[in-house]
C-alpha cells in the first residue's frame, strides 16, 4: 500500500473518545480495559464478506454503519449496553477516498453508541470487514434464548420483511425506504435495556423470523404458535411487492435486525407499556407452546405455505 498501515490507522481509525473503562485504546499492543464491578462482559463478532453479505457497490459509509450495527444489534439481543469494539479489515487497495466514508459511517455510529474503537488488524486482500463487539450488562441480567416457556407471549420490535424487500430491489432505487433498512438498520438497544433481567428470551432477527423464532424453540425446548395476520409489515413493503410476498419476507427474508423476544404473562403488560411510552414499536404475534414445532396459522385455520427457511449462507 502507498500510504503506511500505521498512518491509515491514525488517519480514519483512531479518535479520542470519553468512553469509560478504557485504560488504553488503539497503538500498543494490546487493549486494556476495566470493566464495572458487577457487570458481565458481553462479547460477539461478525465478519461481512463482499459479493456475499453486501454488494460491491455498497456505499462506503453505509458499509462502515452497517458492519458495526449488526454487531451492536447483538448486544440488543443480550440486553447489554455498548462498550467497546475492534476492526479487523481487508482491504484490495489503500483507496483513501474509501476510506474517508467507511470510518464517517463506521465511527459517527460508535459515537451515537457509545462505543469505543480500541483495536484491530489492517491487511490487504479481497474485501472483508470484520467487527467485534463488547457490551455490559449487570450480572445475572443477560437475556438468552433459552429461557421461553409455553405461555408465553412472542413479540417482535418494528416491521419485518423490509430489509429483504430493499435488498430484491437492488440496484433500483426508487425504493428508498426499504434500501434504508436494508443498509442503515437501527440496532434495538433501548428495547434491550427495558427487555434484560425481565423477558424470557430475546434473539435479533438477521437470517428470517421463522429461522430465528426457531433458535429461540430449539435453545428453549418449546413449540410455537404464530398468527399470519398479526406479523407486522410495513405500508412501503406491502405497496412494492403486495402482502403475500411481503409475508414471505418478513417470516423467511434475512437482515432486519428486529428483536423477538418472549414475555411471560406476568410480565408482559408492563414491559407492553414501557416499550410503548419510549416510542418503540411492538407487536405480539404469537404464544410459546408445550408442543414441539412452529405452526404459523391465518385466522381461518389455514396454514402459511412457507417458500424457504430463511437467508442461508451457505
Ligand atoms: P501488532 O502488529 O502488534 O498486531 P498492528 O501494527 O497490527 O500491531 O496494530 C497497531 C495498533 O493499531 C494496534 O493497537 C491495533 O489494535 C491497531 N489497529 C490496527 N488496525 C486497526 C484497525 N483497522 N482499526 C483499529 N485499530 C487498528
Ligand atoms: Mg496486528
């Protein structure tokens, strides 16, 4: 590369953030960091490889957003709040250029968070962004899949369907609000903060609602059963494609990154209202039961005839 590694890092990777905890960021080597008394490291990676996670085409900026929001989107799902995160990256050439957008929408993101960048590894070859994650939550609060119990109430945050809606549409760009939940989805972390220590079990849904619901089932030793007409879908989904595939995405179409999450009875009338005096939008779609499997039923008994078992990566 003609630029040094180390001058591309100082250059779009390393800022000053008052973070706390963090005794030393990026440039020794290692990080060091102190975490709270009673909290509980929650830690997740997730590496996007070009042509197969993302276009080539992809804005830059939106690549840099959305490789640390899927990220942060796990630590929705365990209820914990950000800390600090490391960019292992491979890049075919030190096009700066590149570089400007994908730290401008990587970083303005980790500030929003409250997330600091202590770390990482800058290599050359075919493009691929690797983020790791670190969030804190209080001990013993941490939520998980395995905890549904039949009975339970199934929730969901948002709309579904419509980052698979944004991404069948691609390059077409009159779909703008589902190519924007495709490429910026927001990572629901203040539900996490109200669900942790209180839900049964939470998952962010990235590869379909039935592929993740069915996680949930297999981590929980429970069935299920799902109301078709209760699914929440977007206006702007069902205008592009109609209702029946907008369904198909939202139960088998990948990348949301909505949280489904399960409430006992007991709790569920209080974390419904809490949600909902925080703007956040929910819909209960189903109940957890004994008997093994996933009904998904329209009101008439009739069952949804599914076209696939959600995003598969291989
Ligand atoms: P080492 O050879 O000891 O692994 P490097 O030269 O790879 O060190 O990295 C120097 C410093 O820059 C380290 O603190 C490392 O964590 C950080 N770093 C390297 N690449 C990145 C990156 N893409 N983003 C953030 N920090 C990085
Ligand atoms: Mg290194």
């Amino acid at each position: 590369m003609s630029v040094s590694e180390f001058e591309l890092i100082q250059r779009y990777f390393t800022e000053d953030s008052d973070v706390s905890g963090i005794v030393q960021g990026i440039g020794d080597d290692c990080a060091i960091l102190q975490p709270p008394a009673g909290h509980q490291l929650a830690v997740s990676v997730d590496t996007l490889v070009c042509d197969v996670h993302f276009p080539m085409s992809m804005d830059p900026e939106k690549l840099g957003y959305r490789a640390l929001a899927v990220n942060l989107s796990d630590l929705a799902a365990t209820g914990a709040t950000p800390w600090w995160f490391t960019l292992a990256i491979t890049l075919p050439e030190a096009d700066e250029d590149w570089l400007r957008s994908f730290s401008r929408g990587l970083l303005s993101l980790a500030r929003d968070s409250g997330i600091a960048l202590v770390g990482g590894d800058t290599t050359r070859g075919p493009l691929t962004i690797t983020v790791q994650v670190a969030g804190l939550v209080p001990e013993g609060q941490a939520l998980t899949r395995s905890g549904a119990r039949s009975g339970d109430g199934i929730y969901v945050t948002g709309t579904l369907g419509d980052a698979a809606g944004g991404l069948a549409c691609w390059p077409d760009t009159s779909q703008e609000y589902l190519r924007q939940r495709f490429c910026l989805p927001s990572p629901r972390l203040q539900a996490g903060h109200i669900l942790r220590g209180v839900a049964s079990s939470c998952i962010d849904i990235s590869d379909g609602l039935l592929a993740d619901l069915g996680h949930i089932l297999k981590r929980s030793n429970v069935g299920a059963s799902l109301s078709c007409e209760s699914i929440p879908l977007s206006s702007e989904l069902v205008d592009y494609c109609g209702r029946e595939r907008a369904l198909d995405a939202a139960l088998t179409g990948g990348d949301d990154y909505e949280l489904c999450f399960t409430l006992s009875v007991a709790n569920a009338l209080e974390i419904e209202q809490r949600l909902t005096s925080q703007d956040i939008p929910w819909s209960k779609i189903g109940i957890i039961e004994k008997q093994q499997g996933l009904r998904c039923l329209y009101a008439d008994g009739s069952p949804y005839q599914s076209s696939g078992r959600g995003y598969q990566h291989f």
